[in-house]
C-alpha cells in the first residue's frame, strides 16, 4: 500500500497526529506539508489533516481538499472544541461534503491545545466562537490515548480499503 499523509498544522497538534499516521500506516508512506501542495496520483489512499478555522478547514487544506483529484481518502482534524460538539463535527461534515468525487473511508476529530495568547485573545470577543468553552478540556491533547484512537480508526479505514479492492 502506497499512502500520502499531507498536513497543515499551526501549532503541531496536527503534525503531531500525522507523525502517528505516518509511523503506524502499512506500507510505503510519504508525509508533506499541505503547503507542498502534494499531488495525490499514484497513491492507494490520501490521508488530510488540517486545523479548525471558523468552522472549518484551515485555508491551505480548504483549498487543497477543495482541489484534490479523485481518490481514497481519510480526514483528520485538530480542534479546541469538544470532540463530540456540534462544531467538530459540522465541520468534519463540511470536509467531507468538499470531496465529494472522492471516497472517504475515515474520518477522525480531536481536541488540540489551544495557544494560550490566541485563546485569550478569544476570550475577549463577543460573542466567542462556539469552542471556545471547551478550550479548557483540550490542554495537553492530543495524547496517547487520542493517538490510540485514531490508529483504531485508521485500521477500520484500511480494512475498507483493502475491501473495496
């Protein structure tokens, strides 16, 4: 299995989560910024993590997803907000909704750590975005146990995968 892990990460919640893609993926596995803007022929499966901005992916992995030729395809996102909120997984949806001519075999959401200057910063507006109360509950994410997470979610995908062959 030849696999495309590409990123945009900010503050490295994400590069952290697709360090732990790269490493736990079968096969020959190649990592690139979102910014390289990588072209995705050739490989078995894209895998696109991008950050939470206003709802949705950050603008570089909007506009690679928005792009991006037909292929297999699993999402990840790093966000402030509660894993389960309306927020996270509206925007989880929109991603997904981007892709259309692609086939999204996995997706996966976590908490991130928020920047400490930019979440006060935040705090301050009125009114605050919808994440902005759970910020507390994303210090020190993602951890082992979110990494745990989403290698259980990436063997689903790759089974999937495996099955559609």
């Amino acid at each position: 299995m030849k696999n495309l892990i590409v990123y945009s990460s900010k503050s490295g919640n994400t590069r952290k989560l697709a360090e732990a893609v790269y490493d736990f993926l079968p096969g020959e596995n190649v990592m690139k910024s979102v910014e390289e803007k990588p072209d995705p022929e050739g490989y078995d499966l894209v895998v696109v993590g991008f950050w939470l901005q206003a709802g949705t992916a950050d603008p570089g992995s909007y506009e690679y997803l928005e792009k991006l030729a037909p292929t297999k395809l699993f999402l990840f996102a790093t966000h402030g907000a509660a894993v389960d909120s309306p927020h996270a997984q509206n925007a989880m949806e929109g991603a997904k909704s981007m892709v259309t001519s692609s086939q999204v075999v996995g997706a996966f959401n976590c908490q991130g750590e928020v920047n400490k200057e930019f979440l006060a910063k935040v705090q301050k507006k009125d009114p605050q975005p919808p994440w902005v109360k759970d910020a507390d509950g994303a210090v020190g994410h993602p951890d082992a146990h979110d990494i745990a997470n989403l290698q259980i979610i990436l063997e689903k995908a790759v089974a999937k995968l495996r099955s559609l062959k």
